[in-house]
C-alpha cells in the first residue's frame, strides 16, 4: 500500500510556539464560517490570538450546547460545506444523543498523523505483529489505529471486539500468529485475560509483549493488573472524536502522562466553574481547539469533560517526543451507586478489587432487599487459589475500606466471561433496584 508521509516532529518548543500561533488563527477563521457561531466571535481580534487575554474571549465549547440542537441544526449551522466528505466519526461518551461528525479527506491526512504518531512514541517498529481488538464499528479508534499501523509498516490483525470476532478465537489467533502488541480497551484486555485463565491458558507466556490502550480511564490498578495478566508493559493512548488522536505515554515515563500533540492540537487547562485558567499543574477541565482536523466541524474550545492536570517537563535531548508536555488524568468519576447510605464510587471500587491478585474478575450489583439493599459482588478466583478463602477475605476488606459489607458470590470459571461478551465494554456495575 502507499503510505502518505508523516508529519515531522518539531524541532524545538519554539516551533510549536509558531505552529499554534497560525493554527488558533485559522481555528477562529474556520468557526466563523459557520452560522452557529454567529456573532459570538466578532468581539475578539483575530490579531492579538497570541495574547491569552484575548483567546480567552472566546466563548468555551460544551456537549449540552451541541446536544440542544437538532441533527438537522447541527449539520447546517454548525457543519462547514465540504464536497470530499471521507468518512463519518461517532461522538465518544455513553450518555446522551450520539453526533455523527463529517470529515473530508484533508481532515484524515491531519488526523493519521496523530494516530501513527503512536507507533513511533511507543518505539513499536515496522515489522511488528499487531493484533487489534478495538471495536471495528461506528466509533473510528479501531479503524484508524489499524490503518494508522499498516502505514507504519505493521503486520495487522484486523480482529475488532468480541462483538465481531469470538473472544475464544481471539485467544487462538494472538497465540497462533503470534502478536507481540495487543491493543484494545483495557477492560475487554481484563475479560481476555479472564477468559484465558478460566480456560487453562498462559497468557503472560504469549509473544504479546506490548499492551496498548484508549478509549476509557486506565487507572494504576489496572495497568497493574494487565501487566500481571499479559506479562507485557502496559501504554496507554489518549483522544477524542472531536479532534482526533492526540496523544500518548511514552517509554521514558508510563503513568506519568500522555505527550499530547500540541501541534496539532491547542489544550488548556480550565477551572471547571469559572472556566479562567489555571496554574500549570492544578487540576482543571480539558479544553481543545483542533489546529487541522477543523475543515468540516469547525470546534473551538472544546470542553471534553475529561478533569487533567498538565506540566511541562524539560526537553530530554534523548527524547525527540519530550518536546511535547504531559497530560495526566485525574481519573474522577461521576459513577457511584448509593447503599444503606453509603457513596461507593464505581472506579475506586473496580481498582480496589483489582487489586486483589487472587480476583480475576467481578460484577457489582445493588439489588433492593427485604429490607435493606443488598450490595452484591459476584466474583470468579485465578486458577489455584482457594475461592473460599479469597471469597471471606472480600467480605471483611470491603466491609473495612467501605463501612459496607457485601454478598459476596464466588462464579465458576468462564461464568464473567460469556456474560461480558456480548458487550464492547464489560458491564460491571449494575443498580437493579428499579
């Protein structure tokens, strides 16, 4: 296949500096084009864009506000015309009307930069064997990540999520075509390490040596948790439909951030109320203005919800990525079910049993009782381990570190794993209370 070439690196900061100074121009150059904008921009000089001060006039981007408005509104008034439309990318999220966002084919050549930019930040070199289970649907991660590696001279196993190819046979195939990176989102990277355990499978004996994620939190648990399962290092990849890839770990700091493309993409860090910046460092709300993948949907401070912090280490001559600053995530979820009066967060319970090395995996339920809920946690143990014993040990860590004490239900082996694999992502957290 022709591989179109890549995007260099910048050089310095300093040329980053330029970058984004064109781009924030062009940014608000493209949003005033659309009728959706009108008016909202005409106090800011399109001049001055270098002054924070005056990019700060610019009106912040949310979901509610594109939610309010009809498809048709959205398509018309928000939309610029293009007539080299490539492909459609499904807005991310789980709650809410889903928007189809139109990109032309300028905006794939920007947007494949990004993506393939992993593969070299990684230090994944051509030749490599991939296997890819991200979904291959509506949403683009999978598509784009695959193309984005036979461009970058990978051999790739376009397998999609359980959804599409059997969980069992992807087992099969990364053993008999011996991948050596695995990709995916990490909980259905769990549920194949489940699956595999439940099944007599070594998995950490693979040739898989590289796991690498998007698409949803990774928290320290889990890495630590993948890592034990797979026996490979854990990266993790960070983007939006809204703008594109933007973004990953690299090898010189895993956990410690994503290197987010900041010439292809301008992010602030905002108070979540007030919306003023704030300090390098402080946690805030993530806003982005893509610089080149805006030739159709024109977004302009966009507020991804998503809560970071970000720095900017010096420049490691070692590390060509190290131009680029980090973006961590603080990992805060809305997600929580409220027991007999207790507020049990979904993410820090999931890390808190992930942690337990004799789990292989869960599912918590509340379930209204006779007369109190009942909070039920349905468990399956690693082969060898006493399920008994590991089931006990739940109960009393639980009711300790929650002041909550569960039903705690020992699975046989393979029970999560055919449940989990009608779904793209393993519900583990259910309220059945209604």
């Amino acid at each position: 296949m022709s591989v179109a070439p890549r995007r260099p690196l910048p050089p310095d900061r300093a040329a980053i500096a330029r970058i984004q100074s064109e781009g924030r121009r062009r940014a608000l150059a493209q949003a005033k084009r659309a009728p959706f904008f009108a008016g909202a921009l005409d106090h800011v000089d399109p001049d001055r864009l270098d002054d924070p001060a005056e990019w700060a006039k610019l009106p912040v981007l949310d979901k509610d506000r594109l939610r309010a408005i009809s498809d048709a509104a959205f398509y018309r008034d928000f939309c610029l015309p293009a007539g080299d439309i490539s492909e459609f990318w499904r807005s991310g999220g789980s709650t809410g009307r889903p928007l189809f966002y139109p990109r032309n084919r300028a905006d794939m050549r920007h947007a494949m930069d990004g993506f393939a930019r992993l593969y070299d930040c990684l230090g994944i070199a051509a030749g490599t064997r991939v296997h890819c289970s991200f979904p291959l649907g509506i949403h683009p991660v999978g598509q784009m990540l695959a193309r984005a590696a036979q461009g970058a001279g990978l051999a790739v196993n376009w397998a999609g999520a359980g959804t599409t190819t059997p969980s069992p046979l992807q087992l099969e195939l990364i053993d008999k075509l011996g991948a050596q990176v695995w990709m995916g989102m990490s909980s259905y990277g769990l549920h194949l390490a489940n699956l595999a355990d439940a099944n007599g499978i070594d998995l950490a004996a693979s040739a898989v040596k590289m796991v690498m994620c998007s698409a949803e939190p990774l928290s320290d648990a889990k890495r630590a948790k993948l890592e034990r399962a797979w026996g490979a290092s854990v990266r993790d990849t960070f983007g939006m439909t809204e703008a594109g890839m933007m973004g990953c770990e690299d090898l010189h700091g895993p956990g410690q951030g994503f290197r987010v493309w900041t010439d292809l993409f301008h992010v602030e860090v905002l108070d979540p109320q007030t919306l003023a910046p704030l300090p390098e460092g402080e946690v805030g709300v993530l806003v982005v203005t893509p610089l080149f993948t805006n030739n159709v949907t024109p977004f302009l401070r966009w507020n991804s919800g998503d809560l970071v912090r970000l720095t900017t280490p010096p420049v490691d001559p070692a590390n060509p990525f190290s131009v680029f600053p980090l973006v961590r995530h603080a990992h805060r979820t809305v997600g929580f079910f409220k027991v007999r009066g207790v507020n049990l967060n979904h993410a820090e319970f999931e890390d808190f049993v992930f942690a337990n090395a004799a789990v292989n995996d869960f599912k918590a339920e509340a379930l209204a009782g006779a007369g109190n809920d009942v909070f039920r946690v349905s468990i399956e143990v690693r082969r060898g381990a006493d399920g008994e014993a590991a089931r006990a040990a739940l109960v009393d860590a639980v009711r300790n570190r929650f002041e909550l004490t569960p039903e705690v239900v020992l699975l046989p082996a393979g029970t999560l794993a055919r449940e989990f694999e009608s779904a793209i992502k393993a519900p583990r957290f259910a309220d059945r209370r209604q």
